[in-house]
C-alpha cells in the first residue's frame, strides 16, 4: 500500500509518495485494576486507523498505569522503545491516540520532534498525520504539546489541593498502615475510612509494651518470628521484589539455590516472572497483577529490628496525620485564647496513645537504647562487619556447610570460607596498621575535630530543646505542638551523636599501630581487635563463580578501606600495603 493511496484529510503531501510503516503506542495514565480497558479502546482506533489509511502495522508498544508528566518518577521502557524503533528505521511513524499519550512535557516531545526530523519520520493522532520536516506540522504539533503539558499542571494542582485538603480534614491517605484495614460503600466501592484491624493491633501493643520494658529490639524480632507474626505487607509483591528476583536469575548458582528453597508453586510462579520481565513487561504491572489476582509473594517475610521500631513509633498507629513524611498541623486556640498550631485529629481510632509513643522516641533518639555491636560472647572477626556485595546485608557465620565453616549473606548471594577470608583480610590490615605513617594514614587528630564538632552540634540543639521545654511550661506553646517539635529535634540530637560515634576513632588503634601491631592485635580480645577492624575497613564480597578447593577468590572481595592515603607512601610502605 503506498502513501498516494492515503485520504488526503489524513496526512500532507509529502506522505503521499512514501510507504508508511507505523508503529502505535499505547498508554493509559491510571490503571489500578490492571484490566487495560483504556488500551483496548486505543488498540481498536489504531487498527481502524492503518486500515484506513494502508499503513503497514509493525507492532505496537505499550506502558499501562504510567505517567507521562514532568512529575513522573517511573521510566516509560514502552515509549523508549518505540522511539528506538524510529530511531533504528523499524517504521517511519509513530500513532497515538491523542498527543498526550506520547508526553505531557515539552523536553519529551523535543525529544520525539528530533528523531522525526533526522529520520524523516511521521507523527500520527487525532486522524491525522504530521511530517516533522513541515514547519506548519511541526508549529501544530508543538502546540497541541504545550496544551498537553499545561493540562498535566493543571490536573496536577487539582491533585495537589485534594491532597491538602483530605489532610487537613484528617482523613487517612496511601498504603494501608499496620492495624487497620479499610471500610469500602459496596455501591460505590469509595473508602468509608479505617478501623482497627484487632489481631494486627494485638501485635502494635505487645511490640509497644515490649520496647517500653526495655527489650531490645532483635529479641522482640525473634519472638514474633519464633511465633510465627506475619510482617506487614506480608507476602505481598511491590517493583522491588519483581527487579529483585529478576536480578537474582542473573546469577545461575544462587538462582537455583533460592528456587531449592521454594516450594514447587512458588518456583513456577518465580520462573515465570522472570521470564515476562526479560520479555519487556513493567515490573510495577506485574506486581499490582499478581497482587490483584491473590498471588502471595514467594517468600515469607522475616521480622527485623528495623520493622519492629517502624511499628512502635508508627504515627498512623498514633493517630497522627502525615503529609509529605511531617505531621499535618492546624491553626486553633488553646484554652487562654492564644492561637497556636495543633495537629490535626485523625479521623480514626490511634492504638498507640500519644504519650506511649512520644516516650518511646526519646528512647530510641537519645540513645538509651544504642545498638550492642559486640557482647562477651562474640567470636569471629567479620560477621556483621563484611558486607555482602549484592545486598549490603552483614554475613554472618555458619558452621555446617560442605565446604566446612563459612561467612554467608542471610540471603545466601555469597559466602565464603571462614577460615581462608579470616586470614587475608587480617593480613590486609596488618599492613595497614603496620605502617609507618599509620597514625597519619587514619588522620588521628583530624578524626577528633570532627567528633568535637558533632559533639557540640547535639549541645546546641539539646539547648534548644530545653528553650522549647520551658516555652512549653509558661504555655507560649501547646502541649501537642511540643510533642512534634520536641520528636524532630530529639531525631537531629540522634543523628548529630551517631556522627559523633562514626567520627571518634576507638582509642585502642593507637596502640596497635606501627611495626608491632601484629603482636599487639593478637594481644587483645577479641572484642577490642573487632572494634579495631570496624574503624579502619569494611569489607564488601562480591558474587564469584569459580570455585578454588583451599584457596580464595580475592578478585571479587573489596578490603573497603576506610582511609585513603593522605600522602604517596614509599615504596616499601606501597609494597607491604598491597
């Protein structure tokens, strides 16, 4: 079929004497039940479209539940493509349904104008087909663009404002919090608000209780996970969990590790995922379509510290409303008159009452409850130092494996011989400490100006929180307002010790550097010697597939040193460092 064959309303004249080869790409903005109803209809247009005007159909690309604003955060892998295609000479013109559906901002549709121009392709919608060589196509095209675009702000505002206002009115907004579930108008299906799920609040006031008495964190993870406490959004799929499996089917051994592990529906379910994700379709499709179709994720969660302390200071769980990470806040009067800001009341029932929770983040900010790193009983050099490479997850030690004592990431990407990693990278550090120039090399004196200028930092802000502590007892501010004020500075007081810590070298590495370090290191226990290794590296190791019997593949291991020269070294001191 050639050009000349077109409907003249349909196209310039230029197309006439050219064959059109078409590509269509399809798009829909929102798409929550994952139906596609919204491409269907613009597949039909464009099939009646080519079949109109005799385009030869060379395929079709599509992106379901993504935005094509500046505001977008997700990459459009449809849309590239079929510009790779134009690009490459697959086709010579691109259709959508309106312009729009190729881009509401303007950087984006210079993008596609560019590549038309330079391969002299065609930009068909609306009916339509526009040459990009034309300058009267390209002045349409760019204003039919500019419109999308400033629909895109405005519906944008629009978004906005409701968000404001649904916050300000207290009502609840994003992912479900743990201990709630939602109500939902079964002839409307809207959100009627939501109410306390009892079995998951169950677990909010144990954990509650649990940290107010004290426990430590890893052994209230250990007590739900020994009780069998689902986590929350358990079994559930999101984009990370797709792009993690798919990464992990990159690596052949620990991919067939992790399928032994599954049982045989999970495997399947695991090996065709991977399988549509290298076939091109979007891992956030495929999560909301496993999730709508009640498929669980194939791997039950395990509870962690870090779950445990996000539950106990939820403020959801607190009847606090969040927008945009900070609580939402309304002017009102207080009981003398004055106006003051307030947050706003939530509009459902809090399982965490406000002084609970406001306890315990002075608790976990001003570090009454600062992470043990080693106790007594503590027996290898590297476990939870090591990092794995794949992951940044700590290795730890495992005695029974075939290759005898190992260090291992929890989640098995790497492991390797206990005995043979021990040795060299203790021999890394040797030499390290070993050298002249040690105290140099690990800036001593520069490492305690820093820790004098975190230090006097968390003095300043402890400061004003005492100034805060007494406006709030003359009444200048509301109890409420304090509570908040009181949690961000306590969270700045936290962060500013914690670099305090980092900065302030233990004061043991003094004497172990210098030619007798060896001795000296061997001399110490084994908490002191940790302590020692953790100031000066962190060792990351990386995935391998070769296998050496009594050897170490030193290649895919990073000693992370910690300090860099200062300064070159000489050469003795460059040969005993490497």
């Amino acid at each position: 079929m050639i050009g000349s064959e077109l409907p003249r309303w349909a196209t310039n004249q230029r197309a006439h004497h050219v064959t059109l080869v078409g590509i269509k790409y399809l798009r829909a903005s929102q798409d929550a039940s994952g139906r596609r109803i919204s491409l269907g209809s613009q597949r039909d247009e464009g099939d009646e479209f080519f079949d109109e005007c005799g385009i030869v159909d060379a395929g079709e690309f599509c992106d379901n539940d993504l935005s094509a604003s500046m505001y977008a955060t997700e990459v459009r892998e449809g849309y590239e493509q079929a510009l790779e295609a134009l690009r490459s000479g697959q086709a010579n013109l691109l259709w959508t349904f309106d312009p729009s559906r190729a881009q509401r901002d303007l950087e984006v549709y210079v993008k596609l104008r560019r590549i038309c121009i330079e391969m002299g392709a065609f930009w068909a919608y609306g009916g339509r087909i526009y040459d990009m060589t034309d300058p009267a196509d390209r002045k349409t095209t760019a204003r039919d663009a500019l419109e999308a675009e400033g629909a895109s702000d405005t519906l944008s505002g629009h978004v906005r404002r409701g968000v404001r206002k649904r916050a300000k009115s207290g009502q609840h907004a994003g992912p479900l919090p743990y201990g709630y579930a939602r109500r939902f108008d079964p002839a409307t299906g809207e959100s009627m608000g939501q109410v306390i799920d009892w079995a998951q609040a169950k677990v909010v006031r144990r954990i509650v209780s649990w940290c107010l008495d004290g426990k430590a964190l890893s052994w209230i993870a250990r007590q739900l996970n020994e009780a069998g406490v689902p986590c929350a959004r358990d079994r559930r799929w999101d984009v990370r969990l797709v792009r993690g499996l798919a990464a992990e089917r990159q690596h052949e051994h620990e991919w067939q590790r992790l399928l032994a592990r599954l049982s045989p529906e999970d495997a399947a379910v695991a090996q065709a995922l991977v399988l549509r994700v290298a076939d091109g379709e979007s891992p956030k499709a495929l999560a909301q379509e496993l999730n709508r179709d009640g498929v669980p994720y194939v791997m039950a969660s395990r509870w962690n510290e870090t779950k445990v302390r996000n539950i106990a200071l939820s403020k959801p769980a607190a009847g606090i409303r969040v927008h945009q990470a900070k609580p939402v806040v309304v002017k009102t009067t207080d009981e003398s008159g004055e106006t003051v800001q307030a947050p706003v009341q939530a509009q459902w029932k809090a399982i965490i009452k406000p002084d609970e929770r406001t306890e315990l983040v002075a608790r976990f900010a001003s570090g009454d409850r600062k992470h043990v790193r080693d106790g007594s009983r503590v027996k290898y050099f590297w476990s939870g130092i090591a990092r794995c490479g794949v992951c940044e997850a700590g290795v730890g030690p495992r005695e029974k494996s075939a290759n005898g004592p190992i260090y291992r990431c929890p989640d098995g990407h790497v492991y390797r011989s206990r005995v043979l990693l021990d040795a060299w990278l203790l021999d890394q550090a040797m030499s390290q400490l070993e050298r002249s120039d040690a105290a140099t090399l690990f800036r001593l004196e520069a490492a305690r100006g820093n820790t004098a200028a975190a230090v006097d930092e968390a003095r300043v802000l402890r400061a004003e929180l005492e100034g805060w502590k007494a406006d709030a007892i003359s009444g200048r501010v509301s109890r409420s307002s304090f509570i908040d004020i009181e949690a961000g500075l306590l969270e700045r007081i936290a962060k500013a010790e914690r670099e305090a810590e980092r900065a302030a070298l233990p004061p043991v590495l003094a004497t172990v550097i210098g030619p007798d370090a060896r001795r000296a290191f061997v001399a110490l226990d084994r908490t002191a010697q940790r302590e020692i290794l953790r100031a000066i590296m962190r060792p990351r190791i990386y995935h391998t597939s070769r296998r050496l019997k009594g050897r170490l593949d030193t290649g895919t291991i990073d000693p992370g040193w910690l300090f860099t020269d200062p300064a070159p070294a000489d050469s003795g001191q460059q040969s005993a460092a490497a």
